[in-house]
C-alpha cells in the first residue's frame, strides 16, 4: 500500500518509482543477515534496507548494512540497543520505543501519585540495559525505584525483595516464558490483588498466560486471577485516530479501513499485525528522506540513481535529511529530530477479560497529556492502589481535660504564693513574721512560683507551642523546675542549717549568721545548677523524640496510622539528669540528716524549726518518689504528665502550707494591738521563767538565734 501511494503521489520521488526485494528472515538473525548479503551481491543496487521485524534479526542486519553504506529503517524492532550510533550510524526506525512507553507510564504514576516503584527484568538479551534505561528516567522524573531486580531463571529473590520493601508498582521487562514464572511467584506470595499494579510491555500477546507449563506450579486460573485488573500494558496505537489527515492524503482511520477492506477482498485469513502502521510510516518516511536527497543532489547536478555501496556522500545527505524529518503520519506524528527512534503516542490497556486488554488511557507525546478513560478503567476494589504502605503519624498532645485542671492548679498555685509574699510583705515589722526570717521566706516561695511554671511548661506540647517548638518548652520545663527546687529547699535547708550551727556551738559562744550570710549560700547551690544546665543546653541540647502509643491501626492495607508523642529527650540526657539527681539527692539527705539533729529543738513563737523539719520530710519524701515513678512513666503520655504533675503540685503545696500556714494562722489569731515595747516586755518575762528551769548557756544560743532571725 505504500509503496503504490508514493508511486502514485507525483510530489514525491518525481521521474522515479521505488521497487521493494522482499526477504524472509525466517526471525532470526544470521539468516535475515545471510539474505541482505545475498541480495546486496545481485543487482539491482539497494538504497536502504525496511526491517526485519524482530528485534535480533533487526540488530544482525543493522550490524551489516552500514559497510555498504546502506540505510536502514525499523518498523518493529524496539530494543534500545538499537539507539546505539556507534554500533548503528545509520539505522532509524518509527516503531514506538521504550522512551515513549516510560514517558506514558510516569505520565500515569504521576496521575496517580505514585512516587516508589520496583523493576524485575531478564538477565538475558538487551532486558538489563532496557531496565536500567527506565530506570534512569524513572529517578530524572522523581519517582524513587526502590527495587531493581535481574532475574535468571528463579524470581523468587527478586519477588522476596519486592515484598520485603514493600513495593506495589512493579514493572517487569523479560519474555512471556519468565513472566510466567514471576506471576506464579507473585499468585504464591499474595503479591497481587488491590494493592499492587502490575507492568509489562505490550508486546506480550493478550493471553500469553494462558499455557501449560510443566515447570509452573500455578493453574491458568490462578495466573489469570493474579493478573485480573491487576496488570497494565503499554503499546503503540495501530493508527492515529485523532482525524488529522496524514502525509499520504488520508487519516489514520481511513487508512485502517481501507485496510480492512484489501484483506477482505483478497479472502485472506491473516490477522493484522501490531505493526502494519508503522511499516506504511517507514516506508514513507524513506521515501520522503529520498525525496530531500534527491533535492539536494539535484543542485549539484547528480541524482540518487548514481548511489553504489561505496558512495558515502549519498548515504551522509540521506541521513542528514532522515534525521531532519518531521511529518504525520497514520500512526501520528513522526520525527527523528531527538534522535534515530521516533518519539510516538501511547496506548495503556489493562487485562480485565481472559482473552482480551481494555484500553483504559491515551498518551499523547507531543501535547505531554494523559487521557484516562475512568468508565474503562476497573481496580479490584474500585480504588487505585497507593505506591507504598502510607504511614500517617499523628502527634497525640495530652488531654485537655487532664491539662487544664492541673494548669488552672498551677495558676492558683502562684497566686497563693504570690498573695503569701504581699502578706509578708505587708506584716514585715510584725514580730512572727520579722522572726521568721522574711527574705528567706521570700526566696521559698518564689522557688515554689518557679515549680508551679514547670508544671505548666511540661503540659505545652505540640498542640499548644507547635511541633517545632516543643523543643524550648523542654528546655524551659527542666530550667524552671531545676532552680526552682534548689531555690525553695535550699532556702528551707540554709534555714535549718543555721538552727543546727547556732545550737551545736559550744566553742563560739558569739555566733551570729544573719540572712545575707544564707543567701550567699544559696547563690552558691544556685551557681552549681546554672553551671550544669548551661552545659547541657550547650553541649546537648534538649529535643523531642515520638513515642509510639499503643498499637498501630491499620486500614484496608494500604494506611497505618501511628498514634506518637513528643518525649524530651537529649543524647546523653541519662547523665545529665544523674548529675542534677545527685546534687539534688545530696541537698535532699543533708536536709534530712539537718532536720533530724534539730528534731528536739524549739522555741515557741520565735521561730519555725518544727515545721522547717517536717518541711524537709515532706520534700524528701515526695520528690524521691515523684522522680522513681516520673522515670517509670516518662513514655506514657497523660499518665506521665499526671503524676509529675502530682507530685510537683503536692510537694510544692504541702511544702508552703507547712511552712507558713501555722505563722500566718499565729499572725491571724493573735492580736496586733498590743505594742511592740509590751510584747518585748512579755518576752522577757518569758525568758527569764524559762532561765529558772534551762540551762543558762541553751538560752544565750535561743538569744542567738533570735538575733539572726530578726537580724
């Protein structure tokens, strides 16, 4: 049909008429080879040479030719071998190639987002550098090939390797013989169904699964259910079928029917090959190259009649003029400006009858565009599968209905202490609370504010501060809590310290330590735990790391959604947090053995060394307990933040209530209205009842003490 169009068509080869030498190959390759070398031995001389159809032979002839000078066109042959100009300078060819085929098959994995795929192919042939082709352009195009597998004769490595990375696009390059065995292997390992896509290359006859095979141990009924609406193919349309009118006068369709109807007149049984379209484009594509050449001759005053296998000339213009072509043909357009492998459109099908493939989506190469025919189109459970097993991790942020009870106790924690402060402050000149050493007590409370702030910091997580900020409400949460204890308790033990100096002085009867001299003190442990916690800020920061909660809740096999909270942690917090522990536990059990030695110790309305006792008691108690079960509950989420809460809240409460509850319900109760002069009048009175019945040298100590306190 072609070559009698061309023949006819007097704008093209004018004054010349193209004859064809038909040769049987027999597909294979040093027989197609021993028939071009027989046939460039007889006249008349050959321009070029059209074919063969298989992929080998094309690749024996191809080869050859050249050393005749002699051009070659393919219409079938696919191989990307083929593309190789060092091997093959002069072979051009219009069948669609595995460039177009890629580019059809990201053009639908980005259609449906699917960014992880797998590649198996054959070890054997031109399989393993087709694989790595497609890959390549797989990565340029930002789709990640998580499995690339050669197979030799057993799949199931690869197919092991495919599942154990989880891959569910998997595209296979290899012949029907190994797609047999790699479908089997699948049907066996449950690599099929709704979640997974399946493909291959088009060529593979629509029931090439359907064989027996003494080494398969898979029935025909088995291989068809592992590849029902599971598996895609992509090929090249017999004709285009977009109306336009091709460079023969007529469109693709016109020219399919006309087809038809030869084969039916001639009463032939041959069915139509794949690539009766791409012949009639080869062709013609020869004919128009010869055309220019003949052109460009022609104004040099020589033909291309004049051609012999040593004329290099006339081969280099043919193949100038070959690869600047361009032009639409009936199976749409052809060019081979971005090389010698025409560039074509793209048909996807889908196997979803037994003996037949749906076509289910059009790519057009030139326009970039992708049309899915939705209706066509089935998936198994009527939704495309996801490209891998989609993890959605959600951060679980502690209840608010745990949070704000124990927020709002924080709050009303500070304004306790807050409110205690202005109170001390405005009964300062009154003699319980003058005697009870104000600026320490000061210093208490405001060490119990800061605990209460940790509180409310450790309860900030993701959804209050933010993901990325939780980070600094760590940070802040361990700073706050850290000087606020060695604030309060190292305020109420430098308290007892001094009631144990004063009342086991035997030698220095002088013996004075007023409240300046306790706060240097205390700026001395608070200069230790600054030290510690600027280290480890700046040396290992703290941070956030997800602990998982529960159990994973999978869905329809294709989602898991894992439940996740943000723990603070550091790389080398253990230590950090064993050195605080340790100078917090050495505070702890000196304040213990202080309380402890002072238990007999008391003056009655001059000073707190009772209740200072039980204070440290109480702290010692509650923290160590608090910090053993903190550390058992760290990676329990509401749980975790409710017992440190607890105990953080309930030491620092109980702590102030001890402390100051029995001064102030002293100043309540009492009455204010006698005078100062009265009330040192009393005191002496008290003082020398109690000199008749203690030791004279007990009672200059008391003195002492009262001095300090005042003071």
């Amino acid at each position: 049909m072609a070559i009698d169009d061309i023949n006819q068509n007097h704008a093209i080869l004018p004054n010349h008429q193209l004859q064809v030498e038909f040769l049987d190959s027999l597909m294979n390759g040093p027989i197609a080879a021993k028939e071009i070398i027989e046939s460039i031995s007889r006249p008349p001389t050959k321009v070029a040479v059209i074919g063969p159809l298989l992929s080998t032979a094309t690749e024996y002839a191809a080869s050859m030719t050249k050393f005749w000078n002699l051009v070659q066109l393919g219409y079938a042959a696919t191989t990307i071998a083929l593309d190789d100009k060092t091997t093959y300078p002069y072979y051009f060819r219009t069948a669609v190639t595995e460039k177009s085929y890629t580019a059809a098959r990201l053009a639908f994995f980005k259609h449906f987002n699917w960014k992880t795929v797998g590649i198996i192919h054959s070890s054997s042939g031109a399989h393993p550098k087709l694989a790595l082709l497609v890959q390549q352009q797989m990565i340029n195009a930002n789709i990640n090939v998580a499995v690339l597998e050669s197979i030799d004769n057993d799949p199931t490595f690869a197919m092991k390797n495919l599942l154990s990375k989880d891959v569910r696009i998997i595209m296979f390059f290899g012949g029907s013989n190994l797609a047999l065995k790699v479908m089997c292997s699948a049907y066996h390992l449950h690599i099929y169904g709704p979640k997974y896509s399946w493909w291959f290359q088009g060529w593979l006859h629509s029931t090439w699964w359907d064989v027996e095979s003494p080494n398969n141990n898979c029935t025909k009924e088995q291989l068809f259910e592992a590849i029902n609406n599971n598996t895609f193919y992509t090929k090249t349309p017999l004709y285009s079928t977009s109306g336009r009118i091709s460079i023969s006068g007529k469109a693709g369709t016109q020219y399919y029917q006309r087809l038809e109807n030869n084969l039916n007149q001639s009463n032939t049984s041959f069915s139509i090959s794949d690539s009766i379209g791409t012949i009639y484009d080869a062709v013609w594509s020869l004919a128009l190259g010869l055309n220019r050449t003949e052109q460009r001759l022609n104004m040099n005053k020589t033909s291309i009649t004049e051609f012999d296998y040593q004329n290099t000339f006339i081969r280099s213009v043919l193949v100038e003029k070959l690869s600047k072509l361009s032009f639409y043909g009936v199976t749409g357009y052809i060019s081979f400006l971005n090389g010698s492998s025409r560039l074509g459109d793209v048909t996807i099908s889908q196997q979803q009858v037994w003996d037949s493939r749906t076509a289910v989506a059009f790519y057009n190469i030139q326009k970039n565009t992708l049309e899915i025919n939705n209706a066509s189109l089935k998936w198994p459970e009527g939704t495309p599968p996801k490209d891998r097993l989609i993890i959605t991790v959600i951060i679980r942020a502690i209840a608010p209905e745990l949070f704000i009870p124990f927020a709002i106790v924080s709050c009303l924690g500070i304004l306790f202490s807050l409110a205690i402060m202005i109170y001390v402050a405005m009964k300062r000149h009154n003699r319980q609370i003058k005697m009870s050493s104000p600026k320490l007590n000061y210093c208490i409370l405001f060490g119990c504010i800061l605990c209460y702030i940790s509180v409310i910091l450790n309860g900030m997580d993701a959804a209050l501060v933010g993901y990325e900020n939780r980070k600094y409400a760590c940070i802040a949460e361990i700073w706050f809590l850290s000087l606020g204890f060695t604030v309060a308790f190292g305020s109420v033990m430098l308290k007892t310290w001094r009631i144990f100096k004063i009342f086991t002085n035997v030698a220095k009867v002088k013996l004075i330590i007023k409240d300046i001299h306790l706060i240097f003190r205390l700026v001395q442990l608070l200069a230790i735990d600054i030290i510690v916690l600027i280290l480890w800020t700046i040396i290992d920061p703290m941070t956030t790391t997800d602990v998982g909660i529960g159990q994973e809740r999978q869905h329809d096999g294709q989602n898991i959604i894992r439940y996740r909270f943000q723990a603070c942690s550091s790389e080398q917090s253990i230590v950090w947090l064993i050195t605080i522990f340790a100078f917090k536990l050495s505070m702890l059990l000196y304040g213990v053995s202080l309380a402890w030695r002072t238990r007999k110790v008391s003056i009655p309305s001059l000073n707190d060394s009772r209740s200072l006792g039980l204070t440290i008691y109480n702290i010692f108690v509650l923290s160590s307990t608090g910090v053993t079960v903190g550390m058992l509950s760290n990676n329990v989420l509401n749980a975790g933040f409710a017992l440190k809460a607890a105990f953080v809240i309930l030491c620092t409460t109980s702590s102030i209530c001890l402390i100051f509850i029995p001064k102030l319900w002293k100043v309540i109760s009492n009455s204010l209205a006698v005078g100062f002069a009265k009330s040192d009048h009393k005191m002496t009175n008290g003082f020398q009842s109690v000199l008749t019945n203690t030791d004279l040298q007990l009672e200059i100590r008391k003195l002492r003490l009262i001095i300090a306190e005042v003071g």
